[in-house]
C-alpha cells in the first residue's frame, strides 16, 4: 500500500540507502567483537548525545517510554503521587506515569501552540489543589494526592513554554521532567536566562525517544534521559540494568532497560547528521507555508512563536473535515496521519481516571481537526506541491458542497 503513495507520509529508506555502509559496518563490528549490550558505543554515544543537548549526562535505555518512567522513578515520584501532564500527546507519556505508580493528571492545551497551557497549569495547580498540602506541595482537591511532578510535552518538535512552567515547579516545589520524545534539538528562548536552550536541558531531567520514526531514530528501539543532576544520572544507570552498581550487587530493584551497542552504534552514525535533517525540516515546513499561503482560512498553519525553534517532527494543519480531507489526500496517493485522534482522557484505558468529554475542550476540539502532512528530510519540492494541491483542492469541494447543501 505504501508504495502506491506518491508522497508517502514518512520515508525513511532515502536516509537508510545513504548511509548503508557505515551501519552495515557498526554491525559487523559488534558480530566480530561479540559487544552487543552496553560497551564503548553506549557510552561514546551517551557524552555525543549530551554535548548535543546541552547537558552534562545523558543515560542511554531501552525507549522513550522507559526513559520518561526511569526519570520520574528517580527523580523521586513515589507511588501514589500525582503527575501531571497533557491529555493531548502520545499514550506512553501517560504510561510512564502510571507505571511509576503515580498518577496522571491532566491539563489542557493552548489551542494555538498545543502544548500544555500555562494559564490552565496554575489554574489546577491554585485552584484545584489545596495549595500547600504536604512539603508546600499542593494535593489534588479530587483525589487527595500529593502534586510531584510535572511532565511538560514538546509536542510535534516544539518545545512548551518551559519559563512559566519551571516557575510554577518551582513556587510548588514540584519536579519538571521533559518529555522531549518529539523534539530532538528543538529550542526555547528562555526570557529569565536571556538565552536560547536545548529541549532535554531545562527540567530536573527529559526524556527522549529513538523510535525510528523519530527525528533521531534507531534501526530499532532506543531511548535515553538527558540530566544535569550527576546523582539522577547515577540512579538511572541502575535502574536500567536491575538496579546493580555492581554486577550481581543489586543496591535496588531496577528493570532490563538497557539501550543496546549496536542501536547506539546506529545512533551515533545519525547523530552526526541530525542537525543538517533538522534543517532540511524546518525548510519544507517553510515551503508548506509559502504554498499554504496567508489567505488560505481553511487550513490553520502551524503557530510557532518568537520564543521557540521548532524542528517539526511533525507538520500539522487544522481542517474543518478532516476525515473526507484525509480520504481525499489518500486518494490522490498522499499519506497523512493524526496525531492523535483521542486525547488520553477518553481513551478506554484511561477511564478509571474518571475524566469525561468536556474536561479538556481544547484538546478535544483539537483532536479532531488535526492532520498531519507528510513531513521528513528528504521530502521534495515537488511532493510538496502535490500535497498542498491537494488540500487546497479539497478543502474547496468542501465549501462547495456544503453551500451546496445549504441551499
Ligand atoms: C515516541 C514517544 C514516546 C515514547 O517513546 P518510545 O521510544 O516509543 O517508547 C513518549 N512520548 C512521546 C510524546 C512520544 O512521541
């Protein structure tokens, strides 16, 4: 099916078919020296990829989802606490908090950005908490739960508005933990540092994912959490390999969460170009704009604010009819996707949670409008015309055929 698409949504094989040699050669080096877990290309790729957050360490594990759970377990969130975040990103944000033993509460999204807003995150932090419960942590009216941590989510490459939200954590002595899974090298214009900043810099610790579809990505699953606190940093590095400091001496109990040689091998190889891709992302998402054009009311652009460099992981519009959009777009051989369609708060998992529709109508609204276009390094020119075309095209027979219906 995919290779009927004439724009595919992502394509990872022109990046793959490049750089062939040199991964087939980080293989065979792990075959012939037989280290396929940890070793020097863990940890080579551990100070690369913290050199390139701006931080002092970076702890390679098994994913995403394991690096945020492992950052929240060692920055101190004990089981029964309260962690909030955004209903509106992937379910793994959710997971790891839950699996921490902690439980996700949420706020809702700024519509133009949407990332957590900052307004609605005081609001639950002042209104709906007592204010100073245990440890001038606020407790959650609702559930009686002592505030821990917050998990800001800079959602498709773009990172959340990170000053206000570290001076909330810090006026309710709260742990902020990234979730940078969509934003490597993503930056933001701290106004209280007068200086731009890594996303995986800011908070006590983030967390990041080398899914491969990411804009980092392995030839399978990885992940790492990024730190400047050396004693988290420790703490990870147990929790990760059964809570051992020393082999066969467990100091507590800790996971199989290890990130692998040869995936770090892989990474270390991307690494290099990660920056030129970032680029190359930022480009298209400057083409889309020109083909989008400033009149086009129907497709609401991206908002990218003075204060952030986004690195578009994703490219996401906002469309009135989206399904017939999408349908539309298939036909015409471009692939789109949506990311995502149900905020967490209605997801059938998480309705032990007790959250109805209503709760976050932000995000709710948002979920189903939003389309995401296809979006990757090599995407061309030409592919772009093609998408926008299409969308401008259908979007058009949209209007018509409801005026049509009107009259
Ligand atoms: C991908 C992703 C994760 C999880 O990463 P995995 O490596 O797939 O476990 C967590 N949060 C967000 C926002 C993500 O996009």
């Amino acid at each position: 099916m995919c290779a009927a698409y004439k724009v595919p949504f992502l394509d990872l094989t022109g990046v793959h078919a490049e750089l062939e040699e040199e991964l087939v050669t980080v293989f065979r080096r792990a075959l012939r020296t037989s280290g396929f877990v940890g070793g020097p290309e863990v940890e080579q790729f551990e100070n690369e990829f913290a050199r390139f957050c701006d931080v002092d360490h970076c702890v390679g594990v098994s994913s995403g989802t394991d690096a945020l759970r492992f950052a929240l377990v060692a920055a101190g969130v004990e089981p029964g606490e309260v962690v909030v975040t955004v209903p509106n990103t992937f379910i793994a944000t959710a997971e790891a908090i839950s699996q921490a033993g902690a439980l996700p509460r949420f706020v809702d999204i700024e519509e133009r950005t949407y990332n957590m807003d900052v307004e609605r995150l005081a609001d639950y932090l002042g209104t709906r908490c007592i204010p100073e419960g245990g440890n001038g942590r606020p407790v959650d009216k609702e559930t009686g739960k002592v505030v821990k941590a917050i998990v800001p989510v800079h959602l498709y490459g773009q990172t959340a508005e990170m000053d206000p939200i570290l001076e909330l954590a810090e006026r309710h002595n709260l742990t902020v933990i990234e979730d940078a899974c969509q934003a490597h090298g993503a930056e933001y214009f701290s106004k209280k540092e007068n200086r731009w900043r890594r996303a995986g810099s800011m908070g006590r610790a983030a967390a990041f994912s080398f899914y491969p579809g990411k804009n980092l990505g392995a030839c399978g699953e990885g992940g790492a959490v990024t730190t400047n606190d050396p004693e988290l940093a420790q703490k990870i590095r147990m929790l990760r390999d059964h809570g051992q400091a020393k082999k066969y001496y467990h100091e507590m109990e800790g996971y199989n969460g290890r990130l692998d040689a040869i995936q770090a091998g892989f990474l270390r190889i991307k690494l290099k170009h990660l920056s030129e891709w970032n680029g190359k992302r930022r480009q298209a998402a400057g083409r889309y704009r020109e083909l989008l054009g400033t009149d086009s009311h129907e497709v609401i652009q991206p908002y990218e604010p003075d204060w952030t460099r986004a690195v578009y992981h994703l490219f996401v519009v906002r469309v009135a009819q989206r399904e017939e959009m999408m349908q539309h777009l298939a036909l015409a051989g471009v692939g789109t996707s949506i990311h995502y369609p149900i905020p967490l708060h209605l997801q059938n998992a998480y309705q032990h949670l007790g959250y109805r529709p209503g709760d976050f109508p932000v995000a709710e609204k948002v979920a189903s409008e939003i389309l995401s276009l296809p979006m990757f390094p090599g995407l061309t020119r030409d592919q772009q015309n093609i998408v926008i075309a299409q969308l401008l095209t259908s979007g058009m027979e949209a209007a018509n055929r409801e005026r049509y219906e009107a009259a």
